[in-house]
C-alpha cells in the first residue's frame, strides 16, 4: 500500500451534475497529481497542486478544477459532467513538485449516465 | 501529439521465464521514465525509475533498459510469478516546465502456470 487514499471509491452521477473527489497524500508528500483513466488506457495528467498553488495543467477543460489544502489533501472538481467523463480518477502523490516517483492511490470509478 | 506507445498489448510467458515488456517514447527531451505495474481494480503501482543519463538500472527482479538512440524503454522481469500478472505501463516526463508524466496504453502480461 502506497498511503494514498481516494474518497469514494465508486460512484455514479447524472450528465450535469457535478462532482468532488478527494484524495489524502502519503505523510511527508506535499505535491498530489490527478489522472483520469479510461477503461483500457493508461493514465492522463489532469492538473498538478504543489503547496496549495496549481502546478501545471494537461489538455482538460476548465470544468476540471482543483485545490490542495494546508495539510496537502486535495479536491478534484469535475462540472458540467458528460458522458466521457466516466472512468478511474487517480490521484498520485510525491515527494518534490519535480521528476521524483509518484505514489498513485487506488482510484475513484466514477460513472457517468 | 508527443505519446508513449508500447509495442505489444498482451504478453504471455511461461512461470519461471524471464519476461521483457517494450516502450517506445517519441519525445527525445523527456529526462526521465517510470515503469508501473496496475493490477485489476487498483492504482498504478511503482516498480522502477530511471534517468536519462543512464542506460540501465536494476532492481529486485526487474531491469529497465533505455536505448536514448532508438527512444526505447524496456522492462525485464526475470523468473516471472504468477503474482506478476497485470498491466505494465511505461511513463515518460517531459521536461516542459511542468512535471506531468505522459502514459502508454500498457502491455497485459499474463503468466501462465
């Protein structure tokens, strides 16, 4: 086990609705990453939080929003939802905002109808 | 775009043999590459990392191998266990300024008995 946790595991939402999804980093880690996966493709970089700041965005609309808080949790805020937002939200955290190991939780399947 | 691709989708191998899971990375720039293991219903797991300056690094039971010239990622796993099956995804860091990590589409290895 890495020490990340994701909160829900599973859930189910209308096209419309929005969502929060959370994440609690390993002790220690103060950068969390999220990715979004889509059943049978590997992970895509969503947006990255570093000391509460956002740190770098991959090709997600706006609707994708984020926040990290003092104690390095964090949110993954999706509006707005569409079909093709269904899959695994994965949330990794490291050590450094920088090219160090990410250590990935077990993920959130959100389903979108 | 830039992506990591990976040669073949599914790997069959004999418990006991030596496995080895190919990558290939278009971005010449990208400094560092990561192997990660996903079994069904869990996160990415960490195996191993290396850097651009080096050519190889080994770990327990596994290897990664980079071949800058031909931009070729490998992952050996030597005396393959049935514990071994999953999805085995490579991932590169480009250094754009903001450290995300582009993913594959993974390899299945599937250990037979």
């Amino acid at each position: 086990e890495t020490g990340v946790t994701q909160s829900p595991t599973h859930l189910i939402k209308t096209r419309g609705q929005q969502v929060t999804l959370r994440c609690s980093s390993q002790s220690g880690h103060n950068t969390v990453s999220w990715y979004q996966q889509a059943l049978g493709q590997g992970p895509q970089f969503i947006f990255q939080y570093y000391r509460e700041e956002e740190n770098g965005r991959g090709n997600f609309p706006p609707r994708f929003s984020g926040l990290q808080f003092p104690n390095y949790s964090s949110e993954l805020n999706v509006n707005a939802l569409e079909l093709d937002d269904s899959a695994l939200y994965l949330c990794a955290s490291s050590a450094v905002a920088g090219a160090y190991e990410q250590y990935f939780g077990p993920g959130t399947r959100l389903t979108v109808t | 775009g830039e992506s990591v691709g990976l040669h073949l989708p599914t790997l069959s191998v004999q418990e006991g043999d030596n496995s080895i899971i190919n990558c290939a990375y278009s971005n010449s720039a990208s400094d560092y590459f990561i192997w990660y293991k996903q079994e069904s219903g869990k996160g990415p797991q960490f195996i191993i990392d290396i850097r651009s300056n080096m050519d190889k690094r080994q770990g327990q039971r596994v290897t990664v191998l980079l071949n800058k010239t031909v931009k070729h990622l490998s992952l050996q796993i030597a005396a393959t266990q049935p514990g071994d099956s999953a999805v085995y995804f490579c991932a590169e860091n480009q250094p754009s300024g903001t450290y995300k990590y582009i993913f594959g589409t993974g390899t299945r290895l599937k250990v037979l008995a």
